[in-house]
C-alpha cells in the first residue's frame, strides 16, 4: 500500500492523530530549548556532519584499524553482506554458547534485518527490553518511531496489552504502575538470559571500542548480567577517534528528546573477565547508497528522530504508514535506495518545507533528497494515468500565458457556482476531506492591474 | 571473497573522493561567565538527580543513612566505609547475586557540567553491573573533577575497559509520554560533591 492509503488509516482516528501530532511537536519544542542553550550549536552541527563526511570518505580503512582493534581488545568481529547473513551469524553464536534466551536493547539494525522471527523460528526466546519495543512486541506490532517505538499507543492499550501479557491489574492506563511492574517482568528476563544483543550507536575505530546510549540501562542489565554480548552495527556506525564521541554525545540527546544527554552513555571495549563480547558489522544496503552522491549524506544519520518530531507529514500520518523499520523524513530518502518500487510513494510524503534539514544535528540535506528521489521516482516507475495526464495538461497550460489567464477564469467561475459534489468529485484528490474556498472573483493579475491604474490617480 | 572482504572493496569503489576531517575547535563553544560548579548542579537536577554538598565520606554515610532508612543490602566502594557495607563482593559469585541491592555508593573522578553526567568506569565499579542494578545510587566527587563540557571529559579520558557516563536516575516516557523515573536501572541517584 502506499504511504497515503496506510496514512488514511492511521487517521481514522482523529482524536489519536491530534494527540500523536502534539506529542511529537513538544518533543520538538524540546529539543529548541535545549539546543538554544548551546553555544556554538551551528558549528556543532558543522562538526558532526563535517566527521562524517570525512569518515564515509575513508570508511573502508576506518572499518580495518577498527576491526583490528577490537580484535585487540578480545572481542570477536563478523561481517554481514545482508540481513540473512547477519541473522545467521547472530544464530550460530547464540548455538555456540548453547543459549535459549536472549534480551535486546533497542537495535534499528536489527529490525531492518528482521532478527526477532529468524531467531523464533529457532526455538529462541527473544526478549526486547526497551519498554516502548517491549511494548510493540507483546502488541505483535512494529517500532512507529526510532527513538519513541510505542508512540502510536495509548496507555489505556498498554494498561490492557499488559494485563493480557504479563497479568497487571486494571489501572486506568496508570503510567508509572505500568512502568514498575515492566521492570519486575523485565528484571526477570534479564537474570534469566543467556545472550544479550545491543545495537551500537558509535564505533570508534582509533579505540576498537563501542557506545550505546539508552534512558532505561536496558542496554548494561543484558550486557552485565548475560555471559555473552552481542553488538550489531551498520558500516556506517565508525567514527574515526574518541575524541569525536564529544560532538556527537553533545547533539544525540538534545536533538533527540532535549535531555542535555542519555542516562547511559556506555563505552564498551573489552568484554568483563569470563565473558564473551561480539561485533557484527553489517551492510545490506548501506555501500550501494554510499555510492549515489546525490544520496550518500544519508547516512550520516545518527537515529536521533528529530526530523521525525517536526515532520508535519509524520506528526499526522504516523510511523507505520511509512511501512518500512526507519519512518518519516530520513526513512523516505532511505528507503528507495532499498527498493525504488516498494517505496516510491514515500519521497512524495513530504511538503518539502525543510523542516528536517533544518533540525538534523548532522545536517543532511533530507528535503532535498526528497525533491531528487522524486526526480528519480516519477522518471523510473509507472505513474497513475489521472497524475501523469494532468501534469501534462499543467504543463502545457503554464507554457501559454494566454490559456492560463482563460483556465484561471473559468476555475474561479467553477469554484463559485458548481455544486459542492462536482468540485469534491473524486479527480479532485484536494477535495478530500476538505472544502476548497470559495473562488475570487478576480485574478491575481486583475487585482494588480486595478491597483496600479488606482495608485496612477 | 568472503562477506568482509566483498563489503571493503565495494566501500573502496563507492566512496568519494577524501575529504579532510574537520578539527575540533573548544574555544568556540566555551561560555566565558559559566560557573561549573553551579551549571552542574543545575544539570543534575535537570536529569532528574540530587545533589547534596558533603564534608568527608564519614558525611556521606550519615546522609545516606539518614536519607534512605532500613535498607538491608548496602555496599559502598568508597574509602574508610566498610563499616556501611552488609555484602563482601569477594563472596560474590556472579553479578546476578547483587540482584537485591539497595544502595550503592561509588566515588567518580570526572563530572560533566553542561549535562550533569558522572564518569564510571572499571576503576571505579568492581563489578560492572552495579551502578545499574541497584536501586539507589550514590556517587561521590569532587568540585575539583568537573569539567565543562564533554570536550574536555574526554580529553582526560584514556586506558579504561568499560566506562559510562552516567547523568540521573534511569527513565522512560514510553507511555504515553509520561516521564517515569526508574525504568530498568537505578530508581534514584545522589550527586556528593566534596570539596
Ligand atoms: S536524519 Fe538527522 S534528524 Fe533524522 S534521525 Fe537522522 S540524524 Fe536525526
């Protein structure tokens, strides 16, 4: 289905959409105050995005002094071309140590490569212990959100999804109820776990060592406590040295909810004495966009969700209407590099306001990747027959002055005199689910015409 | 060619020309009037900590116990404390045995101001999972190890094998988005400052 088809669903729901929409823009606002209290925000922004095109520039041997480094470090490195590989790898060292249960912190990586049913069908428990992914799990449904998985939920369907899964008492979807007896099933899976998986927001290749950042501790109550510790990481996680962790632990947080910073920044080098560390480095996908100058800054991208807090497309539409493990603003640019058929309707989700560009922390160009994906889009795959005949017609008639002064007149005619169910006929997909005004009875042009010959007087 | 060596040489034909790594210039970021100390009070609270000014660790003690009454597993890593401690980690045999730990002091040698995280790493937690499994925790420092901004932290930062900053109690908001403190780490945490 496409982006607008699934939106129309999402906003079957008014009162939810209102909610959601208002939701995300506090958290927006948030990250405004918080920002504004940096100085020299700007230059940050400049750094981050300055290290990461240099780092995508040299990525091949940052990757190698990385790997050489962990390997140093005593921990264990594999490479995955693709999501089934990556699985695999994660399987077979899950079977090595004989392991049945598993805890994960949240991992985008690991969604993308659809962990969870591969290791299920296998006769693993899974567990996901962020409490918003726990969330979505027991709700058998996907993260709407990177960094807020479960906004899409009330907490009257939490307060009911718990109860049914983990045998609460009703309490009128009481948030910090829910929350402790989340921690008492949670503590539970994490004593009991033989594996614990955690993504990787930093790999820092001068070290050989990793940073996850996490509100909860999920992250370190798995990777403390189990005896293994798998790490899964995209290529594009490196960043060259230590020292640069000061710029991007400086604009995760703030971008992301306007917490000065995480809870939890933790640095991973060396496994703990009798455990066993892992690193999966993957791509699946990620060389082939590096190769599309028009598209490589993409994955710059730190997770941080704030171009999805201010997208006005997102705030109304919701995460899963995008159908794809990133939503919103860089999930759209992303995506088509994946599967240009599947997704071609997300780069037209946009108003194209540049609202992403401006709030991302490492500063991709995302509306103008939008605009060049549609370029792409409308040249490579099949349009609907209405679309392409009426832009053709546009076309011609913005050509002729002359012909769009008569259209023009006509139009405003129509607006003012036809019946309401000819102007909302379904052709008209501006109609939908709001009424056009009413047309003026003069043009632009007429008006300014008439203004001048007034002002000559 | 195996995966890695498939995944390294597509890097090397699609990646773009070298382009220079930029320098990171502090200077541009320092606010000249900031007082660190205050800041990092300030930033404490704003995650969602407390900070209390201490005299010596025996003051610290006194705090605590005085704060959090009738607790039954206590264990403190700070100097000239033992006496608090109802656990030896030497009978520790597994870190899932500090499962019912209650409160937990440990001393932090850098500060962060500008967010209000404390630095914890093998030198200063025994057992790595403690500063997460416990329920209350407690962290020592000094006015001296504060630092400015993250910059300069990790400026002083070398040699560790685990290490977290660490800024207020753990947290959620997934419900809903209400903020609920204590998630899956600690419910509370205390800043000591020392002279
Ligand atoms: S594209 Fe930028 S704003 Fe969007 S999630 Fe990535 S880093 Fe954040």
């Amino acid at each position: 289905m496409s982006h607008s088809e699934l939106a129309s669903i999402f906003n079957k729901n008014e009162k939810k959409v209102d909610w959601h929409d208002k939701a995300l823009w506090f958290v927006r606002h948030k990250r405004d105050l918080s920002v504004h209290e940096v100085k020299g925000w700007e230059a940050l922004r400049n750094l981050g995005h300055g290290i990461k095109a240099h780092t995508l520039s040299n990525l091949d041997n940052y990757l190698i002094e990385f790997e050489a480094n962990a390997i140093k470090n005593d921990i264990q490195v594999h490479w995955a071309a693709d999501g089934d590989e990556h699985n695999r790898i994660v399987h077979n060292i899950i079977k090595e140590s004989n392991g049945k249960k598993v805890v994960k912190s949240k991992s985008m990586l690991t969604e993308e490569c659809h962990l969870n049913p591969f290791l299920e069908a296998h006769g693993i428990e899974v567990i996901d212990t962020d409490l918003g992914e726990r969330i979505v799990q027991l709700a058998k449904e996907k993260p709407s959100h990177i960094v807020l998985p479960a906004i899409h939920k009330n907490k009257h369907e939490v307060d009911k999804l718990f109860q049914e899964h983990l045998g609460t008492k009703p309490c009128d979807g009481d948030p910090q109820y829910l929350t402790g007896e989340a921690r008492k099933h949670l503590r539970q899976k994490f004593i009991q776990a033989d594996v614990a998986i955690t993504g990787v927001n930093f790999a820092i290749a001068n070290t050989g060592g990793f940073v996850v950042c996490t509100n909860e501790g999920n992250a370190d109550m798995g990777a403390q406590l189990a005896p293994v510790h798998i790490a899964c990481m995209g290529v594009e996680k490196i960043i060259p040295k230590q020292e640069h962790l000061g710029v991007f632990l400086r604009l995760l947080a703030r971008s992301a909810t306007g917490q000065p910073i995480t809870t939890y920044s933790s640095h991973f080098k060396k496994p703990r004495k009798g455990e066993k560390m892992h690193i999966v480095i993957v791509d699946n996908g990620r060389t082939e966009q590096l190769s599309r100058p028009d598209f490589r800054t993409s994955l710059h991208c730190i997770r941080c969700g704030a171009c999805m807090n201010t997208c006005p497309i997102y705030r109304r539409s919701g995460g899963h209407s995008y159908d794809a493990t990133i939503p919103g603003p860089i999930g759209s640019i992303l995506s088509p590099g994946k599967d240009l058929k599947k997704y071609s309707s997300l780069p037209f989700a946009s108003t194209l306001c540049g609202s992403c560009s401006d709030v991302c922390p490492v500063k991709i160009d995302i509306h103008s990747q939008l605009y060049k994906w549609r370029q792409i889009i409308t040249k490579e795959t099949p349009q609907p027959f209405v679309k392409a005949q009426t832009m053709k017609i546009m076309g011609q008639m913005f050509s002729k002055p002359s012909q769009f002064e008569r259209v023009g007149k006509a139009v405003r005619w129509s607006l003012r005199n036809l019946p309401k169910s000819v102007i909302n006929s379904k052709l008209n997909t501006w109609g939908k689910a709001r009424d056009l005004p009413e047309g003026p009875k003069q043009s632009f042009d007429q008006w300014y015409e008439e203004r001048k010959n007034n002002q000559k007087d | 060619m195996n995966s890695r060596d498939q995944i390294l040489a597509k890097l090397k034909t699609n990646k773009p020309k070298l382009i220079d790594l930029p320098l990171i210039e502090t200077s541009i970021f320092r606010d000249e009037g900031l007082d660190i100390i205050k800041e990092f009070i300030k930033k404490v609270e704003v995650v969602g900590g407390n900070v209390l000014e201490v005299t010596s660790n025996q003051d610290v003690i006194n705090k605590i116990e005085s704060t959090f009454t009738n607790q039954e597993v206590c264990y403190s890593h700070i100097k000239g404390t033992q006496g608090f401690n109802t656990i030896s980690l030497e009978t520790i045999q597994n870190p899932h045995d500090l499962e019912n730990l209650d409160v937990l002091i440990l001393e932090s040698t850098l500060g962060v101001a500008e967010n209000g995280s404390v630095w914890l790493s093998d030198q200063e937690i025994p057992v790595r999972v403690l500063p997460f499994i416990t329920k209350h925790l407690a962290v020592v420092i000094s006015k001296k190890d504060l630092v400015e901004y993250m910059h300069e932290a990790y400026s002083r930062l070398s040699g560790f094998n685990y290490g977290v900053f660490l800024a207020g109690p753990s947290k959620t908001a997934d419900i809903e988005q209400s903020l609920v403190i204590g998630a899956q780490g600690a419910l509370s945490i205390t800043i000591f400052l020392k002279q």
